[in-house]
DNA sequence: ACTAATAACATTTTT
DNA sequence: TGTTATTAGT
C-alpha cells in the first residue's frame, strides 16, 4: 500500500485516502485521474471492502477494461474481476435484466441502436401520414433521447405545458404521440434503446422500494469516472444509489465537457456541491503530460469562459515550444503542410510515426489529410466513421441473431425479411406491416399464422412467407444446443448469407466477406474468453454474445492495429484522454471551429472552447494549429477566416504566421473587438483582398509553395484474403495432446496437461499454469500452442 | 422485384 | 464532395 501512496503527489493522495463521505475530484487535463481512480478503488479493496460491493461507472467500454486491468495489476485478477466495473449502459443493461420481470419486459429484451430507433420512428412517422420533413426522424429521435434523458415519459409529458410549447414552437406539436407510439412499439418488440436502459432504471428504482434498498444496501462504495458528462437520468441513479451509503466518489473535468449535445449536464458537475453539502472537493492541478507552454496556452483559452469551476493547472515539465500556429491557402496545402511536418519532425526529433495525431473537429476533413498521407507514404490509422458492427453486411447477420433470440423484434425482421433475396419485397412487407397495425400483432404474429390475421398475399408469397417463418424456427430450436460460434456459422449457411457474401471476387464482395470472417473471428474469440473466465460448465450461447456486443463500439474492436507504428487522425472528441507527443489540429477556421452550429448560444461556444481544450491538451511536447483561407465543403470552395478562438491563447504562447499577424495587427489597432460579438462580415472583405494578394504573388514569384494539383488515387483494394478463410481461424487441431503435453496459451502463459475428458468439440483440458494456476479449458476454443 | 438514376443532405457521437 | 434514400424504369 505504502509503494503506491509514495507514486502520488500530496493532492492526489487526498483525494485517494478520503473515504468517508462523498467526494468531487476536480481532475485537470493529464493531471493523472485514473491514477488515483485505480489507487482509490485498490485502496478500498485493502481497506476491507469486497470487491462485489464495489460500484464504478464509466462512460466507455475502454475505459472500464483499462482500469480493470490496472486494478487487476494491483490486487490480482480474481479480485478485479469481482467489481462492479463498467459503463453505465453495460451495468444498468446487467441489472435491468435481472429485474426484467419487475418492469414488464423479458429478461432477453433486445437493445435498439440509434439507427434502429430511427427507422422505427421513421416508419411510425409514416404511419401518421406526417410530413417527415417538419417530423424529421433524426430531430424527433434527439427530442425523444432528450426527454428520455431528463426522465420525461409520455405520460409526464402530459402535465408539461412548457415541453409541449417547445415542441409547438419547433413546430412539431405531435412529439408526445410519436413518443407514446414509440415506447409502445419498443415495449411489444421487447426491445429497449440506449437512453431507455438508464430511463427504465430509473423507474424500475422509483417503483420498486425494495429493489432499489437491495442494491442501495449492495453498493458500499460508487465511484464515477468523467462525472461532466452524465446526464440527468445518470446522475439521479447515482444519487438514489448512493442514498444510504453517502460513499460517493466523481471524478471529472468540467473543462472538458464536451457531450452535451449528446444530453450531458454539466450542471451536475458545477452542482455537486448542492446535491451533497456534506461532499469534499479535490482538485488536481499538476498537469504531467505536457509542456509548460501548452498547458498556459490551454489554460489561457479555457479562461475565456464564464460557467467553469476554478483551478490553476501548472506543470512543471520543460517550457517548450510555443504553440505553432501554421497558415495555408487552401485545405489541400493544409494537408500537404501537415504531412511534410510530420516527415520532418519524425526525422528531426526521432518521433515515431505513432508519436504523431491530427485532430479534426470534424469527420470530413479526413479525406484530404488522408491523401495527402498517402501520397507521401505515411502510414496512418483513421478512427470514426463507421464502425464495424454499423456495416451493413454485420448489421445483416447480427438482425439474423436478434431475430432467432426475440421474434418480435420489429426492426431485425424489417431488415432480413428478404436478405438474401427470397422474393418478398417491399408490396408485401407493406402488407404485413399494414395488417400488423390494423390487428394489433407483431410482424413475427402475421407471418406465424397469416390467415387468422387474413394476410392478403398470394399463394406463392404465402410459401415465401412461411419459408422464412420455418428458417427462423428451426435456427431457434438449434438455439439452447449449439454454442455461439457454431449457431453463427449455421445461420451464415442455412439464411444463405454464405451463398450470397461468399461468392463473387469484386474488391466490395470480398471486403463484405471480410467482415463477416472477422464476424466469425470475434465470436469464436468471445468465446474462448469467456470460456476461460466462467470456466468449464460455461456454454457460450448466442445470447451472450449479442448482450456483450449491443453495447460494443468500434473503439473497442480494433485494438489490433493499436501497436503498429502509424500516425493516429480522429475527431477532437474522440481523442478525449488520449496523449500524443506531437499534435495537429487542422481547420481551425470560423464556421468549422467553433462550428457553425454551436455559435448561435453563448453555451454552444463555450463548449466548443472547451473541445479545443481537449485538443490542445492531448498534446505532450507540441502543439500545431493549422487553418485554410480557403476550404472545400459540401461540394464548393468556401473562403474561411481563421478561427477567433486563436485570440483567446495569449499571443506569447503563439508562433503565429506573418499573414495572420498583418490581418489582425491592423484590427486590433482599430479597436478591441470581443471573440464573442466579431460581426464576421466586417473581417471578411479585407480578408480576402489579403488572400488576393497572396496569391498574386504567388504567381509573380513563380515559386509556389507546394504542388498545385493532388492527383487522387484512391488506395486499392485491401490485400485479397484466402477464399477459403471461412474456415481459416478454426480451432486448432489439439488431437496430439495428451497429459503431461506442454502448452503455451495465448493468456495464460506456459503450462502442462493434467487431464483430459470429453470428445469431439466438447473435449476439454485440465491445465495446471506455471502463474496463472489450474484451468479447465475447452480445446475447442483454446487459444494455445503445444510445445515440445 | 430488382436495378439504375437522381435528389436531397450534410457537426461532434463514450452507449 | 460523397453518401444515402427514394423514385422511376425495366
């Protein structure tokens, strides 16, 4: 125990070693939170507390492994792994299910993700014969997350005038029938959305006295990480669970809350205080990440907003470099600038390429970095975009899953009603849906019996239909008999999926099958992970598999390429508690950062302040900010004038080009325009007579700065894999093993065979593990070597 | 029922 | 520009 404390500085320590009653942990950027967030919860640990009555809350999935594992490292993988650690979502997901019955729902409710919410809002728009462009899918989906968030169900939607004022103002004086519909159509497909797996938490505490004492009684300790970011329904679990105890612990920076339009109060952050009088507030001011010239270039942007709670980050490492502020004409040079630094700086500096990060605000701005990477022979990796299970291909196979596990879900039938093609297209699913409305089923009841509900299809259809119905059934009665990965393999052959995927050689089909391989690959992983956790009685069943993944994003899939030497381009949001050595923020230009569409309110600017703190912070020795005078969006050319928030760093910490210099030296003579209330007009003509200029001489001199024209040629197709690799990550062949056969696991390290039982696919080994002990392990699914 | 063509559209996104 | 969703045509 001692050896830890020694490795925190004195506020740290503070925070760790109070424990009597709830505490707020103001965590500067890099001022090593998870750290004491580790510390706090191993401390407990020693202090007698068991680890089952432990509660910690995160908002990723990579963020409650990490700090599992650096628990674990601390007091052993047995112990760690008894915790109640991970992302709200998950946890809530896990206790929702075993309460299921007390809410009216089954404990197999499938989750809806946000595309599935909506379509299904989009097809009930429909419905009403509303006009989906005032009822907007997307926009109804944010209100309806938004009341979910604040705990507003249909029903108390009724005695709020105020929310329907904003609705009718909005012009969508409907929302509360949508809403009441939606739920509904949830509830009778036994399907439950992101926002309700903490809404029905809530109600199933409110409504349940007894459940709620049970688990208030349960949690002896709950910690919460990035506390800025929860939201209403977040925080009130919180309290409620914390009632009894008053041992409460949140950690978070309201710096850096950067989701609130995702529903994140930061409120509660700044209130803390308030909902517990009795709380102690610690601050970490230390920054350890970066240089000093970053850390007062952050600080001196930040303190340009208003509502933020007071603290001095300092950091005691080198000055360093200013923070260089690079200027181009266009967002193609900006790329090319970036890219030439990089090859630079990796020589200059000896950085390696994974030293290197460019931050964007957002997501388009890839292409044209991408290119200019490529072109240059850089490797890099992208995070963003779609995910993996997004795709289409994945999604396809997953609703096969939903399907077989809950026929009621509305939304997986929709998609594999007729994928693979099998003749029943949308005139006759129209029908069923119709039908469906009209009587009051599910689609999964019209087509189990479409006479009764009077189905008005052909004779042929009705063979399709009933095809499909028997497909589905028999995959589901294969269902409590296979394990996952070879229920997955059945439904990929039996659905025709593999007939469909696993044929052509176009560089799509073969990327589709791809996917559905690394589909394949990550079940049978699931499974030989589990199987090694809950040990040998363990079937891993499909079930578990899709409750593991409905939560699972693509930031938590691809680890793989995580050791390989690339530079890293993301979204300023998602690098939120990453580090790199050297940083590029691109497009810091008006109307993209801060983005047009936060400028409107004073709390949109500061939070996009606030996201270019995280930006700058992410930074370890240097700090580039890069703008275009001219950039292509949307499909045209638009001029841009450099970003106001360049204003808020004090100029000494700034390395700022002659342009920008020439452009803004002459109106801050004129008068001292405020970043909030710059009318944008009044810089722009001058500006771009400056640009003129510049380009003119560009011409004269005849020495452009760079190339002109980027041919671009689009990578080509990923390395072709083996035609047969459906079969390439198979189990190994174990049939050589005997006892007293030495292993090598992938996990566990070295060991030696001391038994063995079962045959075929059940054949299982006992393994005594030189340091991780004896383990009984399906073969099937181990992940080992035999060594000799 | 399927394909091709075109219109509409477009922040950020831990779950 | 690039994607996605609806529509018109076969």
């Amino acid at each position: 125990m001692e050896q830890f404390l020694n490795q925190l500085n004195e506020s740290q320590k503070a925070a760790v070693l109070y424990n009597e009653g709830p505490s707020l942990v103001i965590a500067g950027a890099g001022s090593g939170k998870t750290r004491v967030l580790t510390y706090k919860i191993a401390c407990l640990l020693k202090q007698g507390f068991a680890p089952s009555s432990i509660l910690a809350l995160t908002f990723t999935n990579k963020a409650a492994r990490e700090m599992k594992d650096r628990i674990a490292q601390i007091v052993g993988s047995e112990m760690s792994n008894r915790l109640w650690m991970g992302t709200f979502h998950s946890i809530f997901y896990r206790i929702l299910r075993m309460e299921a019955d007390k809410i009216g729902f089954t404990e197999n409710f499938t989750i809806y993700d946000s595309s599935d919410s909506k379509n299904l809002l989009k097809t009930i728009i429909k419905e009403l014969r509303l006009d989906d462009k005032t009822y907007n899918p997307k926009k109804v989906h944010a209100r309806i997350s938004e009341l979910k968030n604040n705990l507003v169900t249909p029903q108390s939607y009724e005695g709020r005038g105020d929310l329907h004022k904003e609705d009718m103002a909005k012009k969508m004086p409907l929302i509360k029938d949508i809403y009441a519909i939606y739920v509904n159509r949830c509830r009778k497909a036994g399907a439950m959305d992101f926002d309700d797996l903490l809404l029905y938490t809530n109600i199933l505490f409110r409504d349940n006295p007894g459940v709620l004492a049970k688990f208030q009684h349960y949690f002896k300790f709950i910690l919460v990480d990035e506390y800025q970011d929860t939201n209403f329904a977040q925080h009130l679990i919180v309290k409620k669970l914390a009632e009894k105890h008053h041992r409460v612990c949140v950690v978070g920076d309201d710096a850096q809350s950067i989701y609130s339009f995702r529903g994140a109060n930061i409120e509660n952050i700044l209130r803390f205080k308030e909902n517990y009088p009795e709380a102690r507030i610690f601050k970490l001011e230390q920054n350890y990440r970066s240089t000093q010239n970053i850390v007062k270039a952050a600080n001196s942007l930040i303190e340009k907003n208003k509502e933020q709670i007071k603290k001095s980050v300092f950091s005691e490492n080198d000055e360093g470099n200013r923070v260089k502020v690079l200027s181009a004409y266009s967002d193609l040079e900006e790329s090319s600038i970036i890219a030439n630094a990089i090859t630079d700086l990796r020589k200059s500096e000896k950085s390696d390429y994974r030293d290197f990060a460019i931050l964007y605000r957002t997501n388009a701005q890839s292409r044209s970095l991408e290119e200019a990477l490529r072109k240059r022979n850089i490797p890099y990796k992208i995070f963003g975009g779609l995910s993996f299970y997004q795709r289409k291909e994945i999604k396809d196979v997953i609703a096969y899953f939903r399907l077989i596990t809950n026929p009621f879900d509305e939304e997986a039938f929709k998609r594999i009603i007729n994928y693979p093609a099998r003749g029943i297209g949308d005139t006759t699913v129209n029908k069923i849906a119709e039908c469906a409305l009209s009587q009051g089923v599910s689609y999964w009841g019209v087509i189990s019996d479409p006479l009764r509900y009077n189905l008005p299809v052909n004779a042929g259809t009705a063979t399709k239909l009933a095809g499909f119905r028997q497909l589905i059934e028999e995959l589901a009665a294969e269902l409590n008999e296979k394990d996952a990965y070879s229920m997955a393999d059945t439904v990929i052959k039996k659905s025709g999926i593999y007939n469909d995927i696993f044929q052509g050689s176009s560089p799509e089909e073969l990327t589709r099958k791809q996917n559905v391989e690394e589909l394949l690959k990550g079940i049978y992983e699931f499974c030989s992970i589990k199987q090694e956790e809950e040990g040998d009685e363990f079937t891993c069943n499909l079930n578990s598999f899709l409750q593991e993944i409905s939560l699972l994003t693509d930031m938590d899939t691809d680890n793989k390429n995580e050791n390989k030497d690339r530079v890293t381009l993301m979204t300023v949001h998602s690098s939120k508690g990453l580090e790199f050595k050297t940083v590029f923020i691109a497009g810091m230009e008006e109307e993209l950062f801060p983005s047009s569409m936060s400028t409107g309110t004073a709390e949109g600017l500061e939070e996009e302040r606030r996201l270019f703190y995280v930006a700058i912070t992410r930074a370890e020795q240097n700090c580039f900010v890069s703008y275009a005078k001219s950039r292509f969006r949307n499909g045209s050319s638009n001029f841009c004038n450099p970003s106001r928030f360049l204003k808020d760093i004090d100029s000494e910490l700034l390395d700022l080009p002659e342009d920008y210099k020439m452009l803004y030296g002459r109106v801050s003579q004129q008068e001292n325009i405020s970043p909030f209330d710059t009318p944008f007009s009044r810089q722009t003509s001058g500006y771009n007579l400056k640009m003129k200029q510049e380009r003119e001489r560009e011409k004269v001199t005849g020495t452009p700065r760079f190339k002109a024209s980027f041919p671009s040629v689009r990578e080509a197709a990923k390395p072709a894999v083996n035609p047969n690799s459906i079969s390439s990550h198979t189990p190994q062949d174990y049939s050589d093993i005997q006892v007293n056969t030495f292993v090598e696991h992938e996990k566990f390290g070295i060991g030696k065979v001391t038994a063995l039982e079962g045959i075929g696919s059940n054949r299982k080994a006992t393994i005594s593990f030189k340091n991780s002990g004896e383990r009984c392990i399906l073969l099937k699914y181990a992940r080992m070597k035999i060594i000799d």
